[in-house]
C-alpha cells in the first residue's frame, strides 16, 4: 500500500466526511500523480508489469481502492494534487457510462527550479487520454473510468489553484505561472480539455477559458 493501511483508512473516513457537503471543494495532496499514467505503466490497473513502476500504478491494489472510493463517494469537486513528474497539467476523470457520477481532477504542477533535463518528464512520457478498467471482485463488478489531459506549457513554474464560491456555486480555478508567461485559468468544473485521443498521450497544450 503506498500510502499504508493506517493512512488509507483515515482517508477513507476523511471522504466519507465530505459527502456532508459534497459541493465543498476537496484537495488531496500526494507526491506521486495518480493521473495521468506514465507509458510503462501495464495497459490495466492490476495487470502484470506494476513492479516497475515508483508511483500509484506500482500499488495497484491501494490504486484501485481508492478509485472505487471516489468514484463511490461522488464528490463534486475532488482535485488531487501532486508534483513528481516536473511537469504541468490537468487530468480529468470520470466514470464511463454513470451520467450521475461527477469528474475528479488530478492538477499536476512542475518544480519551481528543474535543471536537469534528464529527470523531467515530457508529455509523451504519459498516457494523457485513456480509458482505464478496474476489474471486478467481490459485489463489484469492473468499473471503467475516462481519462482526459490538458498540458501546459513546458518549463519550471509553479501551479496556483483558487477555489471561491460565487453565487451559491463553488468553482476552482488553476493558473500555471512560468518564468516568461502565466497561463490563463482553467475552471476546472466547467471548462472542457483541449486535448486530442487519437493516438493516446497527445494531447494539445493547455489553454483555459477565463
């Protein structure tokens, strides 16, 4: 389990708290991005092929877990947010054929300072448009999510996401700042990708609608 069994019961309850509300916006910050999936990563989760992988993909079983969690919890504004990759974009993801199932968001920042072209990843580095099938076990039968991904501009930065209620509704708002230019926002609840999934992991920059 990547984040250990203690952990991952607490936020468990933490989720089940939030249906309390489940307009609120929530945010879960994690190191590893949960989507979107590296290339390597085996083409299902829980397939063969996890060990060679340092992030969710690599603890498929916690993985799975925790998006049969989420998907089951039905939060409206759920964003994890993380920052391994040295790169800047926005997963969204969300339930094939459950009308009534809300998005979540993965919002992926770069480092402020990454010199070493080496260890930075690219977007063709990961899987930004897939669809992806959890098998069944149990009562649960498979459950197969879509993956969406917008990239931002390459480039050391930082992401700034501004959630504010107006009008009764909430809505989160992510800039990616850079050294030479500052994205326009993307409203996560509201403004569609712009990417491209025919062949997977092309997907167009990331130029939000303000």
């Amino acid at each position: 389990n990547i984040l250990g069994d203690e952990q991952m019961k607490h936020l468990f309850r933490w989720l089940d708290e939030r249906k309390q509300d489940a307009e609120r916006p929530c945010f879960i910050a994690c190191p590893a991005m949960l989507f979107p999936r590296r290339m390597q990563a085996p083409d299902g989760i829980g397939e063969p092929g996890a060990a060679r992988c340092d992030g969710w993909e690599g603890y498929p079983v916690a993985m799975q877990a925790l998006l049969r969690k989420v998907c089951d919890t039905r939060l409206s504004n759920l964003v994890f947010l993380s920052g391994d990759a040295h790169l800047s974009c926005i997963a969204r993801v969300q339930e094939r054929g459950a009308v009534d199932s809300p998005a979540f968001w993965s919002v992926h920042g770069s480092p402020l300072y990454a010199p070493l072209p080496f260890v930075n990843s690219a977007n063709t580095d990961l899987r930004g448009c897939e669809t992806v099938t959890l098998p069944g076990g149990g009562k649960a039968g498979p459950l197969t999510l879509e993956v969406h991904t917008g990239f931002a501009a390459a480039g050391a930065g930082f992401a700034l996401v501004n959630a504010h209620r107006k009008d009764g509704r909430w809505n989160i708002e992510v800039r990616f700042d850079r050294e030479t230019e500052v994205s326009d926002p993307v409203s996560l609840p509201r403004t569609p990708l712009p990417c491209d999934c025919a062949p997977a992991g092309s997907c167009t920059p990331l130029t939000g609608v303000p």
